[in-house]
C-alpha cells in the first residue's frame, strides 16, 4: 500500500490499480477500496480528482481556480514520484 495524497493511498493485487483510504481497525490498518482502474495514470487522475473533490466539500478549496491549481498540483507531486521510481526518469 503507497500512500498518494491526503487520506489516500495506492494498492494493486494482479488485475488492477486500487484506490482507497485506511482505517485502523482492532490495532490493525485496514485499507478500504474506493475505485478501480487499469493503468497507473488512470489511478492517479482519480486520487486527485478525488482529493480536490474532497477539498472543496471540507471547504478547503472555495474557488475554481482554487481547484484547478489544486489538482495540477497534486498530479505533479504524483506524476513526479512515479517519475522518481523509474531509473531512466521517463
């Protein structure tokens, strides 16, 4: 489980990319699948869809250029880990 973005994390079994949030649960981390994808980018569009969508219902993000740097942001940082874990930096 690799944690993404705020309260959202990465899993995978040998089918699909899953996107969930933990709870802790009896002293252990329980993960709890939101959505299911694919491909790795189709993962990581939804994580930050999410993330921003879950900014603006907390009332973090009030504007719509407020979610739009949000969410660039937020696929940067992802787009740059998932850089960082190919050798060849593509």
């Amino acid at each position: 489980m690799i944690h993404l973005c705020r309260n959202l994390y990465l899993s995978a079994d040998p089918f699909q990319y899953k996107v969930g949030t933990v709870r802790q649960h009896h002293n252990e981390t329980e993960f709890r699948p939101i959505t299911y994808h694919l491909t790795l980018p189709e993962a990581l569009r939804s994580a930050a869809n999410r993330a921003v969508r879950d900014g603006v219902e907390a009332g973090e993000i009030e504007s719509l250029n407020a979610a739009a740097n949000q969410m660039e942001s937020i696929m940067q940082e992802l787009t740059a880990a998932v850089a960082g874990l190919d050798p060849a930096g593509k």
